[in-house]
C-alpha cells in the first residue's frame, strides 16, 4: 500500500520541527521542541556529554533509556541529572563539565 507523506503527518522533514532554545555550556542553540536533552544534545553535536572520573575518556548517551548513567549533565544548575530521561525546555542551561 502506497501512503502518501502528506496522509502521514507525523513525518516531518527537519525544517518543519519547531525549535525551542537552550543554552549548551553557555552557548545558545535550538534544538527540536519535545525531545530529550539527550537527543538534542546528540542534534547540536555536543558531545562528550562528560569525561569519566576513573581514565577521563569521553562518555556519551549508551542507552538513552536511564540504566547505563552516560549521559549524566548538570541542567539548570542541577549536577547527575539523566538527559535521556528529561525534555529540554524553552531556556534550559545544560552543562556538560
């Protein structure tokens, strides 16, 4: 069966999304509304999320579902809050430090 995008409309392109705006370690960006910080820091290419404490290798989101705690980040001066499991909000300040 062939369905036409436009009976589809939750299949957007990315220039359709609406976008919200955040601060990134003090640097503003948009990211897509509705989705998690995780996400939208993997969208604004802001990775390493951290560094490890025991060897300082980059770490970033493994799971993206809250069990393998790598994308931990401090948000709204919040430090080990889980950014796959929290959605980003107009004027949010994520740090990844």
């Amino acid at each position: 069966m062939n369905f036409p995008q436009t009976d589809l409309p939750m299949f957007k392109t990315a220039s359709d999304v609406e976008k919200i705006e955040i601060a990134v370690d003090g640097k503003s960006t948009m990211v897509p509304k509705n989705v998690s910080v995780a996400a939208a820091l993997l969208l604004a290419e802001a990775i390493p999320f951290r560094y490890s404490k025991v060897d300082q290798s980059p770490r970033a989101p493994y799971c993206l579902m809250g069990v393998c705690a790598e994308c931990l980040v401090t948000i709204n001066d919040e430090p080990g809050q889980f950014a796959c499991q929290t959605n980003v909000q107009p004027g949010m300040r994520i740090n990844r430090s």
